[in-house]
C-alpha cells in the first residue's frame, strides 16, 4: 500500500519553520511520506504538488500573508485540475480569515495549539491509508 | 470540579517531578543541597564577579529596566504612530521590529514579497524609509533597539540609520541603541529563499561591532538572541548555552581582527526569553551570569570588569501564548515579566495578549506596558537585588543549570565551535528534538497548557484583531521613486566598492554607509552579499 503523500511549504517570505517542520516530523512518524519544500511562491508550490503527485498539501503561515498566498494557490490547483488534492493550513490564523479561506476550498485549518495527532487523524481520515482511497 | 481539580494536580506526589528542560525537582530542598556552594566565589554580591546575583550593586534602585515594547508594522508613518503612543504612555526605549522581507534584506517589491510587506514588522526599503520612521522622534535622548535579526540586511538597515543620524546633526558617538545581528537567527531558527553560508553571516555581523567598537561606543552592536533560540525549540539550558557560544565566537573573531578584549567585549549583550517554568527562568538567568564571566575571564583575561558582565533584554516568551482563551495570556505574560525581574534583567518586553493572533492591536500592546507598569511601582520587587538569593531551591536549580550548560558548551567545543555545529545540522537537530519532544508532550496531555489541553471552553471567546492595510502599494511607489531620482551612476559605483570590500575581506560597514547614502536599496546592497556568499542550504531534515 502506497503511503499517503504530504507536500509542506512555507509561503512568500515567511519565516517560521518551526510549526510546519514538527507537523512535518509527526506525519512522517505517523507513516506518511513528507517533502518539505521550505519558502516557495504559489506556483512553485502547487508544480511540486503535481510533480509529487501528492495527496495533501500543508501550508504554514505565521507572518499574515495567507490572505495573498492561500487563494492563489487554491485557484492554481484548480487551474491544474488537481482541487481533489487537500489543502490544509497552519499556524497563526485569525478566525475570520480561517472561515474566508474555508469557503474557497482550503479543506481545514488548524491554529496554533492544535495537536499533533489531530493534524494526523485528519489527514487519515480525509484521505485513507493510501491513493486508493482518494475519492476523485 | 472534582474532576478538574485531580486534572489540576497530575498525579500523586510520588512522581518523578522535572523542570522543563528535564532537571529533576525534590519535594524540598534544605542546606544539604547547596553544601558546597561558596557565598564568595560563587555568588558574590550583586554587581560583584562572578555576578551571579545581577550586574550592579544596586540594580533597579539605581535603574530601573528598560520598558522597552517591541512595535512595527505596516508603514514607517504607522510605526512611527505606534512609537508616539508608546512613548507618551510611559516606554522608556524604542524597539522596532521590521518585516521578514526587511530583515532578509530583500527589497518590498520582489516577487516573493507580495503578502509580507509590513506584515509582523515595518518595511524599510531605504533612506528616505528610516527619515519617517524616526521622524521626531529624539533619537539622541531615548534608546533605540533595532530588531534587524539577520546580518545579511542588519549592517545596510543599521547604515540607513546612521546616515539619518548625520542629517539630522546626531553625532553617532551619541546614539545609544542595539541591533541584533544575530548569524543564527538566519541560519538556524528563521528560514528564508537564499541564505548566507554561516560563516559569512557571522563575518558580517563582527564587521558591525567592529564599526561599532571605532564609531559607536555607546551602541550594543549585536544582541544574542536566546529568545529566539528557544522560540525555535530549545530548552533554557540550550537558550544559555547558544547566547554563551555565540559570544565567544564573536569575541574570538573580534580579538583575531587585532581588538584587544576590553575595546568591544563591555558592549556585547544578550536576549533571552521568559518562559513558564518561573524558578528555572530565574536559575538560567543567574546561572548564565556565572558561566559568562568565568569563561570570558578563562578565555580572553580582561582587564576591565565590564568585559565578563552579562547584560540582558528579556522578551515574555511568544509560543507559551495560546489563541485559545486568550486573555489568559495576560496573566502569563506578567508571571514571565516577574521571572525576568527576579532575574536582573536589564530592560524588557512584554508580550501582547492577542500575538498567537495576530499583530498586536493598540489595546493589547497598552495592556502589556501596563503589565511592566503593575510590576515597577505595585509589587515591590524592585526595592532589593537578586531576591531569590539564598533559596536552596533556586541556588541548588542555578548549580543544576550551570552544569547542563558548561556540559553542552563542552559538546560544541568537541564539534569544532559554534560555526562548526551550524554548518553540520547539529544545532538545527537540537533544537527541533527538544521541540518535538515538547509538542508530543502537549498533545499528551503530559504538559498541560489551560485552555489548550484541559480547562477548555466550549463557546471560543472572540477578541478583536488587529488590522491594518498592506504596505505594498507605497513601498513600491517608495522604491519607484528612488531609482527615479538617484544618479544611476553613482549608485552602481558605491555597491561596486561594496562588492570588492566583501572579496577583499574588508570591512562592509563604511561601504554600506556610502551606498545607501548614493541611493542603493537595501536590497541591491544585500544582493551583493548574496551574489558571493548565498545560496546555503539549511539542513533540515
């Protein structure tokens, strides 16, 4: 069974890895395979998304630009016909911001606080143990 | 309740009890623990080597810290509000925070740019950037911490603000402020597109204290930042023992460039955090006091006191903050507060109560100086030295701390120094070990945070954020207009003279002063740096 594949990326000039490289270390125990690509601009991010042929895609926002970054890359991944992929984002997410990128078709948002396991459980279950399990 | 309260107390009194960074903790302590201690050799008297108990003899009755709250966002007119409000409201010091894409060095109109200008900082691209920032504001009279974190945009931000100094008629020998100019602060705890090699980093941060050290003699020019060390991971004894490292580095670097210890070691300072475990901050803070000086005096035997005296700004830890219930983070921030002062801080920051949501709003950022305000002139706890002096508990957790730290200098040392333990991955293995650890704690439940893991509400309490329009339009018209109206020529000329400086091995900081002043971006000047030295890769994973 293939594992389940997670693309991590920091956007713009954000600075802050820390979040996104223990969310990153927990998937991959959790048995999940993880490429994480650092700082990236949303094309760049969503290429790597296809080329991987991954499953999920984490981004990890601390300095605020989210509302720039995240629609973008949403409309990117469209664009590819790749939307089935899910999207999740981190970090420091002010929650009228997390609705707004919700209803744009960001699958979950977990704010700073949220556990490990949860990030993981989530992912588990939104895509199944394997590609097979993606419902197209 | 009931159940709560067992939740409260986690466990029998028979449990293995630690601090968080592991050091065993006894139900009590007596005489018997700190047996070999020597009230002389070890302690001294506060402003006494080994300086353990504080730096002066009468700490805040001579001198109360700094109120020094960190501000920036936007727009330098914005940011130059907040400072007024600041100041008016009692801060006795300024402390700006600038953009990732200022403190990376880049200039606010490159691609990658576009969601970050002004975000979680000011955007300063140039000169005419740092007039408004500081405009009225006296310069000469108050102290100015500028938080340009990384060396590859410090030195040409720092030389903005010199060359503003001029024009406005301040002698630089006159301006008393600090950068902090930190090479780990861009090879280890921040990332970012096209990262200097950490020995080049380092380079660039003597070349400011260098600079410092012949025109600046009342600037700290470099501020390790501990805080920071332990906001990407680290544990306090990592904290201490990375600020101590860094140091050295520095000083060794310093004394191979032909400066005798004493001429920059008294301007050397340190940044630390305060975190949640209130007695072993306290230790750390003692502790890294003693192990300072006697290895300053080990390794470089000055002459003048000042050279082996470790002084700090404190900044209230920003990751024990919690979104969840955020007005908690109120009460947080003032036990953080209190553990910096029973630690003979020299100035420090609070941390607003709504930062794990965003920048803080003027309400939240009041609140906070309000918090030091409470502290000075309520508690009491400025009245005498290092109070806690003398508890077994917090002498025997200061000996504890203090081993845990020479122990890891040892470990860096044995690594071939500081710069060696960047490069290899070591340092970034650390600290993101330390941190997974933690967060598997939390998620646990084995570390309990009120609000997060236990004590939860079922309604979220909403709070208003803080917003603000982007920067970006006017940071591009900004730098539009200065390439407009520059002599092209001349501009070219100066980062030409910077760019053979930097394979000469010269000196950077002069060059940078005449290229901003002949209207070279900051961007341009830094892209110099990076076209020689960049492109280094963080190892990671």
């Amino acid at each position: 069974m293939a594992l389940i594949k997670v693309v991590m990326a920091k956007m713009g000039f954000d600075a802050h890895y820390r979040g996104a490289m223990m969310v990153a270390r927990h998937l991959v125990q959790r048995g999940m395979e993880v490429v994480y690509i650092g700082n990236r601009l949303p094309e760049e991010i969503v290429r790597t998304v296809i080329d991987e042929d991954a499953q999920v895609l984490g981004l990890s926002s601390l300095s605020g630009n989210h509302m720039v970054m995240v629609p973008r890359i949403l409309v990117l991944l469209q664009q590819e016909g790749a939307e089935r992929v899910k999207v999740l984002l981190g970090g420091v997410v002010p929650t009228e911001d997390q609705k707004e990128l919700l209803r744009q078709g960001v699958s979950a948002v977990f704010g700073t606080g949220s556990s490990l396991d949860a990030i993981a459980d989530w992912i588990e279950a939104a895509v199944g143990h394997g590609p097979d399990a993606i419902q197209v | 309740m009931s159940s709560q309260t067992e939740n409260a107390l986690g466990g029998s009194l028979s449990q293995d009890y630690r601090t968080t960074s592991g050091i065993p903790v006894k139900a009590f302590y007596t005489p018997a623990d700190v047996a070999g201690l020597d009230a002389v050799q070890d302690l001294g008297l506060p402003g006494q080597p080994p300086y353990t108990r504080g730096v002066h003899r009468d700490m805040y009755r001579g001198r109360l810290w700094t109120i020094r709250q960190l501000a920036g966002f936007g727009t330098p007119e914005e940011t130059n509000g907040r400072f007024r409000m600041l100041l008016d409201q009692g801060a006795t010091g300024i402390n700006c925070v600038f953009d990732f894409v200022t403190n990376r060095g880049f200039s606010s109109d490159h691609p990658l740019a576009e969601g970050d200008v002004g975000q979680g900082g000011v955007a300063i691209d140039c000169l005419d950037d740092m007039r408004r920032l500081f405009d009225g504001i006296p310069i000469e009279d108050v102290s100015v911490s500028l938080v340009l974190s990384n060396p590859v945009g410090a030195g040409a931000i720092f030389a903005a603000f010199l060359a503003m100094a001029q024009e406005r008629g301040i002698p630089w020998d006159k301006l008393r402020g600090t950068l902090q100019n930190d090479f780990l602060m861009e090879t280890v705890v921040l990332t970012a597109p096209n990262i200097l090699e950490p020995a080049f980093s380092l380079k660039l941060s003597v070349d400011v204290v260098e600079f410092c050290t012949e025109h600046l003699p009342q600037w700290n020019p470099i501020s390790f930042a501990g805080y920071n060390y332990r906001e990407a991971g680290a544990d306090a004894v990592q904290e201490a023992a990375l600020v101590i490292a860094h140091a050295v580095a520095v000083a060794e670097e310093m004394v191979r460039r032909g400066h005798p210890i004493d001429s920059f070691a008294p301007r050397l300072s340190s940044f630390f955090t305060a975190d949640n475990d209130l007695f072993e901050e306290v230790a750390k803070y003692r502790a890294a006091r003693r192990v300072y000086h006697r290895l300053f005096q080990e390794r470089f035997k000055p002459q003048d006191p000042r050279s082996s005296r470790l002084r700090f700004h404190v900044q209230t830890s920003g990751s024990a903050l919690t979104a969840q219930q955020p007005l908690n983070n109120v009460t947080r921030a003032a036990y953080h507060a209190l553990a910096a002062v029973l630690g003979g801080a020299q100035s420090l920051h609070v941390s607003a109560y709504d930062e794990a949501l965003c920048l803080p709003s003027e309400a939240a950022a009041l609140t906070a100086l309000r918090t030091q305000q409470v502290l000075v002139h309520e508690t009491g706890v400025t009245r005498t030295a290092d109070p806690l002096a003398g508890s077994y508990y917090v002498e025997q957790l200061t000996n504890e701390v203090e081993q845990r730290i020479l122990a890891y200098l040892k470990q860096m040392d044995d690594l071939g120094g500081l710069v060696r333990a960047v490069e290899s991955g070591w340092v970034h293995r650390e600290l993101m070990g330390t941190s997974y650890d933690r967060e598997l704690a939390t998620t646990s439940g084995e570390r309990k945070v009120v609000g997060v893991n236990c004590f939860t509400d079922d309604v979220p309490l909403e709070i208003e954020l803080f917003r603000f329009p982007s920067a970006l339009e006017q940071q591009r018209a900004t730098l539009e207009r200065l390439r407009a109206e520059r002599d092209k020529g001349q501009t070219e000329a100066a980062l030409e003279r910077l760019r053979q400086a930097v394979l000469a091995d010269e000196n950077t900081m002069p060059h940078l002063v005449a290229a901003v002043r002949a209207g070279a971006s900051v961007g341009e000047c830094c892209d110099v740096f990076r076209a020689l030295h960049g492109g280094w890769h963080q190892p990671l994973l």
